[in-house]
C-alpha cells in the first residue's frame, strides 16, 4: 500500500473524530442514564477467611483445562486462586449492596447502589480493607449503536485479485506468519478470549460461520447479556484473528477456539471498567483460556480526579495492571493494545499496557514505520514499552455491517498478534507462558536495540518457530 494511502486513513480518522466530538460536546441526543443514579465503589477486603475451598481441590472452583495449563507449564496455585469469602460476600449483601464483579486475585468485590452513604458505610466492616469510589452515573449520556443490517455475503471495497489470504495476506505476511501456517500450525487447541466491547452481528453474519465459540459472557454491570446486539468494535478485533474465510479474508488464527467477553462500558468512562476486566480475566483463568486478546486501556476518565498520572505507570498501581502483570505466572498470555495516544497530550501506554509479563503492540503502517498515534514507553519505571508491533495503520477488519474495511489503531495491530502467539504456542506447546513472551520479543524486527517507540519490533514468527523448537529439542 502507498504511503500517501495510508496518510489518508489517518486524515480521515481524525475527521470522523472531530465530528463525533463535536456532536457529543453540543448535546444532541443525549439519554437518560439507564436505571437513574447509582455509584459503585471497590471494596477490598483483608483476608479470605471463611472460604470452603481449598488449594488440595482446585477443581472445585478451576476447570480441568486450567489446572492442566498450569501442570504442563509446572506452575503451583496459592492463595490468590482461592475464591473471594462467601461469608463476606453475603454480609455486603446483607446490607443492601448488590455485588456486581469480585476479584480473588485482588481479594476485592465492586458493589453497587443508589445510596452512596450505604456503600460508603461497607469501609467500617472488620473485614474490609479499603473501600474506593470508582463510579458515579451521570445525569445523562449519548445513546449507543444498537445492532444493524449486514451483508449476507461478505463484502470487500477492494476489488482486486487476492490469494488464499485474501483482504488479511499482507497483515499476516507482515508477520511471516504464512510458514506456520502452511506447517499446519493455525490455532488449533489454543482457547483465546477476546475482551472488548461489543461483537454486533458476529452470531449472525455467515461470514463467521466458522468461528469455533466456545461461549460468550457480558461483565458490565447493568446491561444486558448479549453480546452481540451493541457495538462492532470486538467483532472488527475478533475478524483479525478467526476470518476463516479462504480468497477473502484469512486471520491470523483461524482454527481456534474463542471465548467473547465484554468488559467494556462505552456508555462511561470510569475505573469500574477495570474491575469489568480482571473479572474476565479470572473467568478466563477458570475455564482453560491459553490467551487473552485485549484492545482496551484506561487513563483518563469522566471524573478527572479519578485519571493516572505518568508515575502510575508502574505495572503494579492500577487494579487493572496489578492482574495483568499475573497472568503469565497463571500459565496465560496477555497481548494487549497500547493505546492511541501518541499525537495527544498524554502520548504514553494506557493501563494495563504497563504491565509486566505481557505483549503490550503498538501499531506500524504498511511501511514499516511507527504509527503516529501508537502509544509509546516507557513505564514509569523504566521498562521498555510497546514489546512489539503490527499492521495497524491502517488493519484490515469485518465490521458489524458485514463490510471489510480498514480501520485504525493499536486495537486492530494487537489481535493480530495474538493469532499468531496462538499458532506459535500450538507448535511449541512445551513452552511456559513467559517463555513464549520472550521468544516473540527476540525474534523481533528490532531486537538489537529496543526503543521505547517500536519497543522490540516487529516480530518474524518464523524466526519465532525456529527458535521455539530448536529450544525444545534440546
């Protein structure tokens, strides 16, 4: 693709931006909060006291698949996989708090109501550790996309000719992910959740129709269950990924499995998204997830007091980072999107991109060169960020209405690494979490000398392969 091709996306992105912006700030349109006023607070509790599960029974509260993940990988459960107490869970209740997500690797519940003084009052139970605002609904908010038409067929704009791989072969030949590909090596037996916010039409549209879904769960609280009714940003992350559709689109993982999860609330902007996640996250734990395709990240929220700061970017401040940065030590990997910050004010990796243990991927255009809005390192204390990057600017994508469309962002450059970690992990399957972390940074475009721009790169998964089975036959 042309330079100036891709300096038009950009341009034109930015337009549709400022138009939306525009709308929003002039007030048109906007609704009622659905169920009127609440607030949620996150409460964290001291200890674990009162909990009828055990470490010696983990398959009372973890499926065989996930104790298996761990097993192979040789890692150990502690207390931070036993569940949150019911003893306390049912005394929060008891006071009229409704418990709407629970951490037990955070030992912490988000509560619920419409009396803030009775939330509030949860900080003087023995029990209770500290007690946090972390959401007040507003007085009204802009009305969301609800689910709309789509093609029957799958629609291209572009109408030239196209191999196997068709609308996806240049975002997965940026990769050199064609090889594995062609070994056989195409997600098979690897479970990924994809979190997002939305996958409008995905259970509809023929053009998944060979999507493997394992399930779908919705974690914001106060909304509805289907997933896929409300927004196309994760059915545009997912097609990445699991587009198995030959001479058309092809995405980097096709063969396997998916869990679809929304953790994200598009109707706010608040800290309560983050408990939305680790929620998704410990769920994905539970049920054998390999890994999690995450196109989300936080700073700045509707309440300004609430936002991070640069020093925040610790990988161990904020809830969100503090489960991401255990996730690799639970036998997964996250790959998570840094963010679309690098022309604004704030130019730095969002929450929980700051994380230890994870591939945080930043987004390059067709030339191989860093997208001006990709999110860039380092963290606060000093570790390299993004871990690596991909097609991003513009990504090939589905989109809800059926189209395929190329879109911007990191969001679109991170499921793209994800499929490909799949593929790699299927082939190497002896490899820990961490291991396979490290192998896709070294086999990346800039190892030699990472920045805090293009951080290792972009990463060969050939290259990837051979050090991966090279390592294992010894």
């Amino acid at each position: 693709m042309k330079r100036t091709h891709y300096k038009l996306y950009i341009i034109v992105a930015l337009l549709l931006i400022s138009t939306t912006m525009l709308a929003y700030s002039s007030g048109v349109g906007l609704i009622s909060y659905p169920g009127g006023k609440c607030y949620m607070f996150r409460v964290t509790l001291k200890d674990k006291n009162g909990t009828p599960f055990s470490l010696d029974k983990p398959d009372r509260f973890l499926s065989k698949a996930s104790i298996l993940r761990r097993e192979r990988q040789g890692l150990k459960l502690d207390s931070t996989d036993l569940p949150v107490s019911p003893v306390y869970l049912q005394q929060i209740k008891k006071r009229g708090c409704k418990v709407v997500a629970i951490s037990k690797w955070n030992n912490s519940v988000l509560v619920r109501g419409d009396n803030r003084q009775t939330l509030e009052d949860l900080k003087v139970l023995s029990f209770v550790k500290d007690s946090k605002l972390v959401f007040v609904s507003p007085d009204s908010i802009r009305p969301f996309s609800q689910r709309v038409h789509y093609n029957s067929e799958l629609q291209t704009l572009d109408s030239s000719a196209h191999d196997y791989y068709g609308m996806g072969k240049e975002q997965i030949e940026n990769l050199n992910g064609r090889k594995l590909h062609n070994l056989g090596f195409m997600g098979q037996g690897i479970t990924i959740a994809v979190l997002d916010a939305g996958f409008m039409n995905v259970d509809k549209m023929p053009a998944f129709k060979n999507l493997s879904l394992k399930g779908t769960r919705n974690f914001v609280a106060g909304s509805k269950d289907d997933v896929f009714k409300e927004m196309d940003h994760g059915t545009k992350t997912l097609s990445t990924i699991a587009m198995n559709q030959p001479t058309l689109f092809v995405g980097t993982a096709p063969k396997a499995d998916f869990w679809l999860l929304r953790t994200e609330d598009y109707l706010t902007e608040s800290p309560a998204e983050e408990d939305y996640w680790i929620a998704a996250v410990e769920f994905s734990d539970s049920v054998g997830v390999d890994i999690i395709s995450s196109s989300l990240g936080y700073h700045g929220f509707d309440d300004k007091t609430l936002n991070y700061c640069y020093s925040d970017l610790n990988g161990k401040t904020a809830a969100i980072s503090q489960v991401a940065s255990r996730l690799a030590d639970k036998g997964m990997i996250l790959v998570n999107s840094a963010g679309n910050d690098g022309m604004g004010t704030w130019k730095k990796v969002n929450v929980p991109a700051d994380a230890y243990n994870i591939l945080t991927v930043g987004a390059v255009s067709p030339d191989k060169i860093n997208a001006p809005f990709s999110s860039i390192g380092p963290t606060a204390d000093g570790r390299i960020k993004p871990d690596v990057m991909a097609y991003g600017c513009p990504t090939n994508v589905v989109s809800g209405r059926g189209y395929i469309i190329p879109d911007n962002g990191t969001s679109f450059a991170c499921p793209l690494i994800a499929g490909m970690v799949a593929c790699l992990w299927q082939a190497a399957p002896n490899k820990s979490a961490s291991e396979i972390i490290s192998i896709v940074r070294q086999a990346g475009s800039n190892c030699q000398s990472p920045d805090n721009i293009m951080g290792y790169g972009i990463p060969d998964f050939w290259l990837a392969y051979q050090a991966a089975t090279r390592y294992s036959e010894k």
